[in-house]
C-alpha cells in the first residue's frame, strides 16, 4: 500500500471541548454524530466519549 493511503487511513480526530453545553448542544452533537460516515464501516474504530461533569 502506497504512504498516501497508509497517511489517510491511519487519520484520526480527537477534538477536546472544554466548558459546559446544554442539553440541547448535546443533543445536536449526538445526532451529528449518529449521522456521520464511518470510512470502510470500520464501526469498531469509532469512539465517542462525552463527560458529564
């Protein structure tokens, strides 16, 4: 496999939010979430935590 796609498939996204959201923020941020495209259905290399604190 070529270094390109060994590049785009190892690409990971790991944003941190800090402060408090709403509930309907939360919400929102879920529903996107459920939405989003998963690259070659790889469900197992999902993740999504959210902190409640």
């Amino acid at each position: 496999m070529s270094y390109r796609f060994e590049t785009i498939f190892s690409r990971k996204s790991a944003p941190r939010f800090t402060g408090m959201i709403t509930e309907d923020e939360l919400n929102t941020i879920l529903k996107a979430a459920y939405a989003s495209l998963i690259g070659r259905a790889m469900y197992e290399n999902v993740h999504l935590t959210v902190n409640l604190q």
